[in-house]
C-alpha cells in the first residue's frame, strides 16, 4: 500500500497534467523532496517502483543533468483499481482513505461507487484447498452503530445488529402475529399478572461456549434496571429470583398483561453473568451473545459476523455476514438494497438474464411514522397551542407527498399506517392558518428545527412552506436535537404495542425529552391502565387515547409513512423485510442447485 501511496504522490507532484506514458524530466533531490525521504531512500523507492512496472526510470548521467521517469499508469485507473482491489480484501477503510486524498479532479471515486453497487450482495466462494465453500452477504450502510449494547439501544439499526448477536427470552413473530418461545421454551403468570415465570431451555450456549443460566437473566435485568435507557422494560419490576439453574421468577408491583411481549424487546437480550468477566468497555469492543451470529471484527468501518454453528433454534444457512460502513457522502440512492441481493461469482452471468421479468421486488409499508416534535419545554412561541395547530395545517402532510414523493406514500394520522386509511385529508383553508397564527400572536420568533441527515429533504420542503406564511425557521444538526424547538424522527414499531410504550418511556426518546413533566405524569397513568386492562381491545384503546391528545393538541404532528423495496434475485431466498426495515440474516438461503 505505501508503494501505491508514494506512487500517487510522485505523479500528484510531477504529471503536470501530461497523459501517462510520457517522460519527465526531474532529479533525484526533487523526487527526495517530494516523497519527504533522503536521495539514498529516494533511490530504493525508485528501484520497487520500476521492479512493480509502475514507472520507468532513465537516471541523468553526470552532475546536474535531469533524470526522466515515465509513469505507466494514469491517475484514474491506478485510482480506481487500488481501491477496488483494497475493496475486494476487505479493506474498504483504506480504499476510501486513498481515494479521498489522491482522487481530487478525478472520477475514480464515483467509478468505485459505481463498482461497489455491483459488489455488495449475496457472495459464493467455492472451497479449495481443503477449504469448505462459503456464502457471504456482503451490505452496505452510511453510519456505524451508535451501540450494541441492547440495554441502550434506541435505533433501529443498532437494535437489528443486536438481534443477530443476542437472544430473549421470547420472540414475536412477526407473520404468525404470537408471541414464540426463545431461550425460554415456557413461561406462564399467575392470575393478576404480577408474577410471571419463565422456564429457560437447556444447551443454550454463549458464542464463548458457555452454557446459559438463570444466573445470567437475572444478571441481564437487574443490569438492565440500573439507569440504562431501556429500563423501563422493568418498569414495576418489584424483584428477580433464581429458582434453579432453568427457572426465573419476575414480580411486579402492578399488573402488566404484556409483560411476556416485553421480553421479546431487543433491549431485554440476555447477556452473560458479569459480562463473561470482562470489565464493560472491553466486553462492548467485540460482545458475545447466543445469537445466531458471532461477532468477529468491530470497527467503525466495518463489522463482520460469523454463522453460530450451536445456535439452538438451528445454524444459519449464511457463512457469514460483512457489513460495510460507506463515508457519509456515499449517495444511499445508488448503494443500498436494491444492489445487496445481487448474486457473485458463479451465478454472475446467470444474473444477466434474471434481472427483467424473473426479478422479484418485496415491498413493505414499514410500521413507522416519521413526525415533528415539539419541545414543550423550552420556551417560544410552541407554547401556544394555537401556534402549534397552525403549523400542523400550513404542513399538510398530504402536499408533502404530492411533491417530494420518493418512498412517501401515505399521509399519518397516528403512528400505524393502518390509522391513516380512513382518514380524509382536509384541505389547506388560509382563513383557518390566519385565525389560528393571530390567536397565537406570534411575533416572529425564530423556530429551530433539529435534522437528521436522512429527513434534510422533509425540513427544507417545511422550511420553504413555514417561509410563505411568516414563520421563521432555522435548520440545525441533529446533534442539538435536545436544545431545539422542533425536531424531525421516526417512531419504529418493531413490537407493536411495546415500541409504542417505548416512544413515551425509553430516556433517550424524542417524546421523554421534548414533553412537559404534566404530559409525561399522565400518559404514566394512562400506559399502567394500558398494561392492567383485560382485553386487548381496551389496551389499544387507550394508547390510541394518548396518541389522539397528543395529536389533538399538536404537541406531536404526523407526516408519513414510508415504504421499504427489495428487489430479489431468483436464486436468493428467505429475504423479507422485518419490522425494523432491515433484513433478518439467518433466514437468508441460496436456492440453486451444483
């Protein structure tokens, strides 16, 4: 790589824009200079650089006379075919690297973008050597985890890593819409839901090959229980006991009737006692899990996982899994999912002729809603009611999908898409905007809208829409989400109810932070009358009751729902999109026969 690198610096420094091919003339203290090493160092990088067929080099004969050195290779092509070679030994980091510092005026960058779409996807290597053959998904993403320790979680793609790594003690299924056993093969509560046990499987093994206990339950949640963003899976939770090394016992103070769909929350993933006796930075570098997946390499530019071959509910049919993390200014559009379910190797000429009519697409209305929040307590002109309403009609969710579009396809009235379909959307009345912004009397206050960089379009095209009726807005970086008036996310439904429970209570929540102690206390209430009630019903019921006030009141306004495409190759099966919007990998197969 450094012969590559001083190859690059040797011609940044003297091609003066000349085709390659062509001689130079320069001499040896130039070149020393150039490449920040002595003439005699010069003269070793000389000698590999001719030995590589990368250069030729005619030394001057006699004191002051140039030397010529010809380069072979022109700066794109040498650009683009290190990185691409970097890329295929998974050294995606240094591709990037390289092409950021040597690639300017150049289109290499954009040619290995356009080579890396093709590359990500399903990966078939045949054994040699004694070697077994392998099968790889190769995947594509613009932002490392944020954390993969499940306690914490509070992103969708954080909380999709976790559920390759980490197990619960029980699973919602997602097509049979039931709750299924996980580590715990039973489970049951007693009458008033307030005692619920569960009874563990046995041979459950840790990726370290450490069986699994009640000791390590219990260690999970009384973990889980001290401060963590996702404490309040155990919320109620009155105490934890062992009954033997395959029972555990939980009590609560109050009645929770879902408390069993709470165990299948991504933060309830059972980790081993003590961390496997690992202090907890050095456990969080490379965690282990009983999860059909191990984790085999962490860094901020790449994560890969590796087939559990003892998983209890049965081994991946994948090898492996490598994910790749792009640079920020990778366009998603052009690198994403409609190239990861490509096919390598083997079947590439295959795929030619399967990518018209044979080509299947799978398409999700994902269980999310995108939303503006309001920060209730930070003072400005939201504190009036009449103000917030009057932003929620200029809005109007249904231009916003007239005119940006894209994957936008259903205007929301509440956090399920299934809310929005019987809605009618009324239409923009001006005298309604005018009366509501004069009750408010808003004096033109400036309103700060935090962004994420995925909802830019969203806050520009409200930006815009504020503008034409007076409303000063300024667009800040999603980092100050906390101290801004106004922010844009997305709720993620991945539980059902429990998401829905998690929106008001996880700490980190946009809804925890931006709403008023009042509004916090009495949808408490309301979620313990939820989780008490009898029947389903009445439960759905009253969480509708609280999303109603809060839409009523436009401390919270609904804009869209989103719908997910994957596009699948005819060989490549077991790919459907989950409720987080990602797909699982164990369920992930080849179905083509040698």
């Amino acid at each position: 790589m450094l012969l590559n690198q001083q190859y690059l610096m040797l011609y940044d420094r003297f091609s003066e824009g000349k085709e390659s091919g062509i001689p130079i003339q320069v001499t040896l203290g130039e070149l020393s200079a150039a490449l920040f090493c002595t003439v005699r160092n010069a003269k070793l990088i000389l000698r590999k650089l001719v030995e590589e067929q990368l250069i030729e080099w005619l030394p001057g004969r006699g004191r002051g006379n140039y030397s010529q050195i010809t380069f072979h290779a022109g700066k794109e092509d040498f650009l683009f075919n290190l990185s691409v070679d970097l890329a295929k030994n998974g050294e995606y980091k240094q591709a990037f690297e390289v092409l950021s510092e040597y690639g300017g005026g150049t289109l290499a960058k954009d040619r290995f973008l356009n080579w890396l779409s093709g590359h990500f996807g399903y990966k078939k290597e045949e054994g040699t050597e004694g070697l077994p053959a392998s099968d790889t998904l190769i995947f594509p993403v613009l932002k490392s985890p944020r954390t993969l320790d499940p306690a914490e979680a509070n992103y969708a793609f954080d909380s999709h890593l976790q559920r390759q790594i980490f197990d619960r003690l029980l699973s919602f299924d997602e097509q049979l819409e039931r709750i299924v056993p996980g580590i715990a093969h039973h489970w049951k509560s007693d009458k008033n839901a307030t005692e619920w046990t569960f009874y563990l499987r046995k041979g459950v093994r840790f990726h370290n090959g450490q069986e699994l206990t009640s000791k390590d339950v219990a260690y999970t949640f009384e973990r889980l229980r001290r401060g963590t963003q996702n404490e309040w899976l155990l919320r109620e939770v009155a105490g934890i006991e062992t009954l033997g090394p395959q029972v555990v016992r939980i009590r609560l103070l109050r009645p929770n009737r879902i408390f069993d769909r709470f165990m299948c929350s991504v933060g309830a993933s059972i980790l081993p006692f003590e961390l496997a006796g690992l202090e907890e930075e050095k456990f969080w570098n490379l965690p282990i899990g009983t999860g059909p997946f191990k984790l085999v390499s962490y860094s901020k530019h790449r994560i890969e996982l590796v087939a559990n071959n003892h998983y209890y509910e049965g081994r991946p049919y994948l090898d492996g899994v490598d994910i790749v993390i792009l640079p920020e200014d990778c366009d998603p559009e052009t690198i994403g999912y409609p190239t990861i379910l490509h096919t390598w190797g083997r079947f590439r000429q295959e795929e030619q002729y399967a990518q018209g009519d044979d080509q299947e697409t799978s398409e999700k209305l994902r269980q999310a809603c995108t939303i503006l929040s309001w920060n209730l307590n930070r003072n400005g002109p939201q504190q009036s009611e009449a103000f917030r309403r009057a932003v929620r009609m200029i809005i109007h969710p249904g231009d916003m999908i007239a005119e940006l579009g894209g994957a936008r396809i259903l205007p929301a009235f509440g956090f399920r898409p299934e809310e929005g379909h019987n809605h009618v959307i009324d239409p923009l009345r001006p005298e309604r905007v005018r009366s509501a912004l004069k009750e408010a009397a808003y004096d033109g206050a400036v309103v700060h809208i935090s962004v994420f960089d995925k909802y830019r379009e969203d806050a520009e095209w409200i930006q815009k829409r504020l503008a034409d009726w007076g409303i000063r807005t300024e667009l800040q970086n999603y980092k100050t989400w906390q101290d801004a008036d106004l922010t844009i996310s997305s709720i993620v439904l991945a539980e059902d109810e429990v998401c829905e429970i998690e929106t008001y209570e996880n700490r980190s929540s946009v809804l925890k932070t931006y709403l008023d102690k009042e509004r916090l206390s009495w949808i408490t209430e309301r979620i313990n009358d939820a989780l008490s009630a009898d029947s389903v019903g009445t439960r759905r019921l009253i969480l509708r009751e609280i999303e109603q006030h809060l839409r009523d009141e436009a401390s919270v306004i609904f804009l869209h729902h989103r719908q997910l495409n994957a596009f699948l190759h005819p060989f490549v099966r077991g790919i459907s999109l989950n409720a987080l919007g990602w797909i699982d990998f164990k369920d992930v197969w080849l179905e083509k026969h040698d």
